[in-house]
C-alpha cells in the first residue's frame, strides 16, 4: 500500500553546501509590522495586488490590510466569521469567504467590505480558496462536503454555481491558468476497491462548467491542501494527511503530465501536517504546514531540508521576485531585506484542539471518544477502514469549545483494524483502533 516516493537526502557535502547556500540567501522573519492574531491558532490565508497593498484574514472575522508594504495596517474585525480564503483583482477589488458560507467584496481596497452572498445562486459554499483571473473570479470549498465551485465573470456582479461532489467529497484549492483551463485540489471518493479516498486534483478546460480527475495521490484520506504554479509548467500540490508526521505532496511536470507523490523524509522527530507550498522561483521553495519550522528546496524539489523560523503556516504567495509571503501563527516573510520590527513575537506551538486516546482499544460493541476543542468550530466523526474506506459518519455539527465526550457504536463493524478521523475547520485529527470479539 505505501508505496511513496521518498525524497532522500544526498550525504553530507550537499547538505553542507545547502545550509550554508540557504543562509547566504536569506531568512524567514516576521513581516514587518505584523498585525497580533486577536483570537486562534493562525492566519489562514494573504493575497496582495501588489508589493504594498495587500490583507491578511483570520479565524474571528479579522481582516488586516496595509497600503504601504507591512509598515501599518487597517483593521476590521467586526465581522463575525472564520475567513479561509482572500483574492485581490485589482488594487481596489477583493473578495474575501468564509466557512460559514459567507462572501465579502471590497471596492476600496480592504478598508470596508460588504456581503454579496446572496448573488451566488445557490446555498452559498463553504469557501476554502479563491482567485481571480482579469474580470474573472473563481472559488471552491467545502472541505468537509460537499464539494463545489463559484465563478465571475463580472468582476463579482453575477455568480454561477456548479456542484463537484460527483468527483470530490470535500475541495480546497482553486487555480486558473487563464478563464478557461483551471484545476481543484481536495479529497476524492471513496474508491470502490476499499483503498478509500485520495488526495485528488481535477481538470476544466470550459470555464467550470464539466471537470474531470487528473491526477491523485497515494496516501489514503488525504487532501490536496494548496497549490502553487511555477514559470516552468510545474505543478506541486501540499498533501494534508491526518498523521501529522508526514510531510508530502505531489508533483506533475504540467497539465497533460502524470501526478507523482513525494514524501519528504524527516529524522527531526517534530510532527509537521503539510499545508502550503510555494516557490521563489523554478528551484526555491517551501512546503508549510501545522507544526514549527518548514521544509525548504533549493532544487525545485529534487531536495529538501527542514528549517526553522516559521509557524503553523497555510498559504504562501510571492510578493516580488525577492519576496516571499505565509499566513500562519503571524505573517511571515522571506527576503534578503525583510526588515521586521516585531520583537515580541512566540512562535505558536499548540496546535489546536485534541483527540484523546479512544477507550477501550481493542472495543467490542461500543467506544468512548474524548475531544477537547480549543474554539468554536466544526466537527465532522468518521471511521474508515485502515485502506482508508469510510464505512461509518457518526457527526456532522458544530459544537462550542471544551471538553466533549461521545460514545460510538461499533457494534456493526467487523473484527479488524479502524481509524477514527475527526476533521474540523482548524485541523484534521485520528485515532487507530481495532474491533475485536
């Protein structure tokens, strides 16, 4: 069933040459005057229309915006929501969605925004990514199904609406190569031979309106989490998986090339759950995620070297040919010359919420499940098979933040090994466990 492909490191000469290659290039640091998180684990999402206007959105209806490249900032915070995604289309145009099925646009640059959910056409999505192309503007979600996509072509004056959950159970990226040729990335179906669902990333070549599977990963219950495009038609997708101590993702040479899974091997020992991705350029790049530190390549992924000097990041962009930008547990930059004037600032190591061990295991007929949520949020209660195959959904709600406790009946499922997963809108988590009579 494993069989990814490791990345393997290549001796020390390299690694030697790396290091001190990587320290001549530069660091992570915090972005300038980056605005405090009010509430949460991170900022989940960044975009900027140009190398000084941009936002930032987090988990309590935080938006955050500068003019002036990071030195202040603009905030509003009275709107009541989990913000997942952001695009900018100009200077002036933005959109901003939430998990709550919400949809902002700005026309004036972040300083004030207003609800255009009820242009969409349909019970408005979840929406988990978004990005604009000219007058066009694309979004996906839900990550915890069902899958869909909205699209502009008016500059966010008219919305169509398409479903996708003939192809995904749950979508978080979007990206378009131009208004008609685009891509998906999420989780896919379960697979009638029992393998489950896989990191899953389709195809349009009509604007949205039919899609088709492109390419998928072989890790079970995995999510293609965030994509990122590169000069030379090189596609790298972050794997989310639900082990947190495998950093993967995978990789196509372009749109008519095969998907490959990579696994990144890791001897730190430190749990790290793969988000983001992104590249400076064709050879410099990051994989992020929950957890301290990152993964970094100076060879366009042939290579990679766990670093320091980050947190909990999920989207990277690139502000400039020099730059690098990642919402996580503060905004963070990689530059020559970031010039950060923070000098307060603890990298987050909680990672939110916490599965317990589930009780008994091995259980017969019925299992208690501990959950201590650190905020309000989503829970969705699977239990697949070790393949990866749902064979049982216990919840679907949302519930406030505490301590809960469950019991699951397990009494109609098989003697054999399971995985208890439990998905959130912060993190995804699992418990192992066997039924035995």
């Amino acid at each position: 069933m494993k069989n990814y492909k490791l990345v393997l490191k290549t001796g020390l000469l390299v690694m030697t040459q790396f290091l001190a290659t990587s320290n001549c290039l530069g660091q992570w640091e915090l972005f300038r005057n980056a605005p405090p998180l009010f509430s949460g684990a991170r900022y989940d999402n960044l975009a900027f229309s140009d190398s000084l206007h941009g936002s930032v959105v987090g988990p309590s209806g935080e938006i955050h915006t500068t003019m002036d490249g990071g030195f202040t900032w603009e905030s509003t915070v009275n709107i009541p929501n989990y913000f997942r995604s952001i695009c900018y289309q100009s200077r002036d145009t933005g959109f901003v969605g939430s998990l709550e099925g919400r949809l902002y646009k700005t026309t004036d640059g972040g300083l004030s925004w207003v609800n255009i959910t009820s242009r969409i056409p349909a019970q408005a999505p979840v929406i988990c990514g978004l990005m604009a192309y000219g007058d066009y503007v694309f979004g996906t979600g839900n990550f915890a199904a069902p899958a869909e996509f909205i699209k502009s072509a008016d500059r966010g004056e008219t919305w169509e609406y398409i479903a996708l959950d003939s192809l995904l159970f749950g979508a978080v990226d979007v990206y378009f190569f131009d208004e008609n040729v685009g891509i998906i990335g999420g989780i896919g179906l379960p697979k009638a031979d029992g393998l489950g669902s896989l990191g899953t990333v389709i195809m349009t070549e009509d604007g949205g309106m039919s899609w088709r599977i492109i390419g998928e990963s072989n890790i079970p219950n995995s999510y293609v989490w965030k994509f990122d495009v590169l000069s030379n038609g090189k596609i790298f997708g972050a794997l989310q998986t639900f082990t947190g101590d495998i950093p993967a993702y995978i990789k196509a040479d372009g749109l008519s090339e095969p998907f490959e899974t990579f696994v990144i091997e890791d001897e730190s020992g430190l749990a790290f759950d793969a988000q983001g991705i992104g590249f400076l350029n064709d050879d410099h790049g990051w994989l992020t995620g929950w957890g301290i530190g990152h993964f970094e390549t100076l060879d366009g992924g042939e290579t990679w070297q766990r670093q320091e000097g980050t947190s909990q990041i999920n989207r990277l962009i690139r502000l400039d040919e020099t730059t690098m930008l990642g919402a996580g547990s503060s905004v963070f930059a990689y530059s020559d010359m970031t010039a950060s004037t923070s000098e307060d600032h603890i990298y987050n190591q909680e990672w939110p919420h916490t599965l317990h061990k589930v009780y008994p295991n091995p259980v017969a007929d019925e299992m208690q499940v501990s959950l201590h949520l650190s905020a309000h949020t989503l829970v969705m209660i699977h239990v697949v098979t070790a393949q990866g195959q749902i064979v049982q959904q216990h919840m679907k709600q949302t519930l406030p933040s505490g301590q809960h406790e469950f019991r699951l009946d397990t009494s109609r499922l098989a003697n054999g090994q399971y995985i208890l997963v439990v998905r959130t809108y912060e993190r995804h988590m699992s418990q192992p466990f066997q039924v035995q009579r």
